[in-house]
C-alpha cells in the first residue's frame, strides 16, 4: 500500500498543520503582478514560479490536461517541493 502526502498531512497535528499550512489552490485566478524567480516543465507543460508582487508571497502557475493550476504560498521553497508531489517532477530551466 503506498502511502500518499494528503492523507499523511490529515493525520498530522492541528499545531503541525497551524505552523506548516498547504499551499492555496485554484483553477481560477485574478490578474496579479508576478516577478519570476524560475520556468520549467512538467510533462512538457509550462510551469512559472514567482514572487506575488501585489501579496507577500509566492505563486506557481502550473498547466495541467483539464487546465491550468495556481499555487500559492508565502514561501516558494514550499511551493518547489510540494507541486511536485502532487503533479509530477518539474524540469526548471
């Protein structure tokens, strides 16, 4: 049986889970200022990471078959390692 990060995360503590939130995720996403920090690939679809520049924080943009996937998350290094997790290893350029 493998074990996927979802349920792991649901059975960790609300104190762990209060200091180590997920990121936010949409399908659906005003228009925001970004500063990129890297570009890549995942499964030869676009992927942006970026620095929110109307918010403190971070935003990745990922393209997926049923559309496109926005993260967000005050710390990028978060983002890097979870999006991964979920869709797939990225190839950042």
């Amino acid at each position: 049986m493998k074990l996927n990060f979802h349920p792991l995360y649901d059975w960790s503590t609300d104190h762990f889970k209060a200091h180590h939130p997920l990121p936010t995720v949409s399908t659906e996403h005003a228009t925001v200022k970004v500063k990129p920090i890297k570009q890549g690939l995942q499964n030869g679809r676009d992927v942006l990471l970026g620095e929110n520049l109307d918010s403190s924080g971070a935003i990745l943009r990922i393209e997926s078959l049923d559309g496109v996937r926005w993260y967000e998350h005050a710390d990028p290094g978060v983002l890097e390692r979870y999006v991964p997790l979920i869709h797939g290893a990225i190839d950042w350029k």
